[in-house]
C-alpha cells in the first residue's frame, strides 16, 4: 500500500487561516507538508500563510481565496493547487459557520447559508478532489464535524442537520473508497466545546473549551497511523 512521508504530502485546509483550521495548518506545515489555506478573506489567508512561514523558517503555506457554496470556485481551488503542487494528499473540510435560530425561527436564508455551507460545499468540494486521490492511489480526507452533529441542541438546528448531514455523507464515502479499494482514509473530528480565542500555546483554554492545539496533535497522530488504519469518529472534549 502507497505510503508517503509528510514532506511529499500536499494539504487543502479550507478555513485554514483561523481557530481550529489554522492549528491544523501550522502542525502539517511544521510537519513538512506543503499546505494551501483556502476561504473567503484573502487579506487574513495572506497574513496567516506569511505568520505561519516565518514561525517555521520555510515557505510551505500558500493560499487561495474562494467561497465553498460557489461550485466554480471549489473547481478553481482544485485546479490551482494540482497545477502548483501536482497532488492533493490530504483535504480537510474545516470551513463552517452556525446561525443561531430556533426551531421555530429559523429562516430560510439561515438554513441555506448553514447548509451550503457545511454540508453541499464539502460534498462539491469532495467530489471535485477524489478524482485525483483516486489516480494517484492515496489521501486522506478529514472532515470537522461536531458534537451537534451527534446531539441536537435547540437553539442551532440548522447547524445540528448540516454536521449531522456531514457525517452521514463520510459513512457513504468511507464505503466508496472501501469498495473501490483505493488507498484513501476518512476521519471525522467531532470536537465539544474548542476555545478558538485563545490559541497561543502557552494561554489556557476557558473552562467547559479545550485548545485548539490537542486537535492538531490528534490530526498528526491519525494522519501518521498505518495505511490500513482509520479512527472513524474522533471525539474530544473538556470534563
């Protein structure tokens, strides 16, 4: 089975430049990934990319602004980083927002946002990368779900369908990819509470939250597991 260290390994983080997107990119960047941050806001991926290069003395993150609900944009990403890095090794699906609504409030622009957002984006943007997973016989995709994607909380709902949808969309892809027998693994992070302020290593997460920092070691502990292993669901949270 294919295998490849880190250091040949290219990365699309979307929302990589902040919270739990960016811890990601910082521990695949020092592990000696090539990483590309994608979201909306080009000047916070440039400022991001320039922060995290200089921490680690190398030029290893880039970026790409795009929107995930633009089906054409998802396209442009994916043609940019084969045509700059030849592969896509590893993508993971950290862009998401909730609108809080309840269940009797909720509004049609709200639940339309939060879907396309967290669910059909990540579908589109899947399907658009698998391809080249595909041909090149290896990846790893990993998809930041949630706690609301295992419990239902009143004053999300919208968010509790879309991350309820995203992991129900991995059981069908994790069953693609095993039948078609291709060297590709799907891990699904589903974090509790993560303090997404406080961020700098030596801050103390708020108390119920836990550090964006144990996701990213969790993230390289996974991704560096045997080729024939995957931790279906990975759950964290505070006591």
């Amino acid at each position: 089975m294919k295998t490849k260290p880190f250091s040949q390994q290219t990365a699309i983080v979307t929302g990589g430049a902040t919270g739990i997107g960016r811890s990601f990119t910082e521990a695949l960047a020092d592990a000696g990934a090539q990483v590309v941050i994608a979201s909306r806001r080009r000047e916070v991926l440039e400022m991001a990319a320039d922060q995290i290069n200089r921490s680690i003395g190398a030029e290893r993150v880039s970026t790409c602004a795009f929107d995930i609900r633009d089906n054409e944009q998802i396209e442009g990403l994916v043609s940019f980083v084969v045509e700059r890095h030849r592969s896509i090794d590893i993508l993971i699906n950290n862009s998401g927002l909730a609108v809080p609504e309840t269940v009797e409030e909720i509004s049609d622009a709200g639940w339309e946002k939060v879907l396309q957002t967290n669910l059909r984006g990540v579908m589109q943007l899947c399907r658009a990368v698998l391809p080249h997973m595909m041909k090149e016989d290896f990846g790893d995709i990993v998809n930041i779900s949630s706690q609301a994607g295992k419990h239902g909380y009143a004053d999300v709902p919208s968010y509790c369908a879309s991350k309820f949808g995203l992991l129900g969309y991995a059981e069908a892809l994790r069953d693609h990819v095993r039948k078609t027998k291709a060297n590709i693994r799907v891990f699904n992070f589903c974090p509790g509470l993560v303090d997404v302020e406080n961020t700098d290593a030596t801050t103390k997460p708020r108390p119920g939250f836990i550090h964006v920092s144990n996701l990213a070691r969790t993230l390289i502990y996974a991704l560096s597991l045997d080729r024939d292993v995957v931790l279906e669901d990975i759950n964290l949270y505070a006591k």
